[in-house]
C-alpha cells in the first residue's frame, strides 16, 4: 500500500505561475519543463521583502516608544532585554532558594534528622527543575508575544499593500 502524503524529502510541486501573474491575470506559464530553467522564488506572495533588520523597521525607539496610538510595536526590539532581565531573575531566585533550602535543611538535621535530609534532598531535585521549568516558560512567553507583533506587523504591512 502507497503513502499518498509526499515524504518530507520531496519539495511541493510549485504553481503554474507566480503569485504576481496570478493578481496581474495573465495567463498560466509554459509547461514546467520549460520553467525549471528559470529561477522561482518558492516564496513568491507578492508581499515585498523587508529590507534590513526588523528592529530598523518603522520610526525611531523613542518616537514609538511615545506613540500614544500604539501603531509602533516596540516589542520586537525589546524581546531581547526582557529575556535576559527574566533570566537574570530565574537566576537569583534559583540562588535564594537553594541556599536557603539547604540552610533550612541543615538547620533540621539537629531536631528532626529524617525531616532535614528530606528537605535537603528536595532541595537539590526540586529547585534546579523548577528553575528549568521557568526558564521554558519565559521563553515560551516572550516568543508568543514576539509572534503575535510579527503577525500585527505582517497584516498591516499587507493591508497597506493591497488598498488600491
């Protein structure tokens, strides 16, 4: 029995013509043996590329930073410091708790020694993967954040494109 679905080796077939002869209505190009010749841009939406780094895009940090319509994003540009402060934090908190649940678990070991190497040992296993967790979700966070500005950006960029 044969897959229907190509394998993930083979590139989809591309359209007969680009997405800008397409919008034009001319007609459908010459067979594809006679394109595979030419250069094909896979990518051809018709939307024009952005030219530069995304952070050089629209008007200066400060501008948009008091642009009080928010049609600047400022995001993008600070996605970068926000992750670093984050991990910055996750980092101290990670020291704190560590230091402190060690200090409180050596603290038990006089009164109650089950109690005190049970908290050591939690210490040492818990705090590291919480520490971890925390850093997938801030990460996780930002990028959805960064992802949803792209997708803003990206449909205004479309939408002025497309007013006639």
């Amino acid at each position: 029995m044969t897959d229907p679905t190509p394998s993930a080796a083979t590139p989809p077939p591309l359209p007969e013509q680009s997405a800008a002869a397409a919008a034009a209505g001319a007609p459908a190009a010459a067979p594809a043996a006679a394109r595979a010749s030419a250069p094909v841009d896979p990518d051809d939406t018709g939307v024009p590329p952005v030219r530069g780094e995304a952070a050089d895009v629209g008007r200066g940090f400060f501008s948009a930073l008091f642009d009080l319509s928010f049609r600047t994003f400022i995001t993008r540009r600070l996605a970068s410091v926000f992750y670093l402060v984050g991990l910055i934090a996750i980092g101290i908190g990670f020291v704190v708790y560590l230091v402190g649940g060690i200090l409180s678990g050596i603290s038990m070991l006089w009164f109650n020694p089950g109690a005190g190497i049970s908290a050591l040992i939690a210490t040492v296993i818990v705090v590291p993967v919480l520490t971890f967790l925390a850093v997938i979700l801030l990460r996780f966070v930002i990028e959805a954040v960064v992802a949803l500005i792209a997708i803003a950006e990206n449909t205004e960029r479309t939408a002025q494109h497309t007013k006639r």
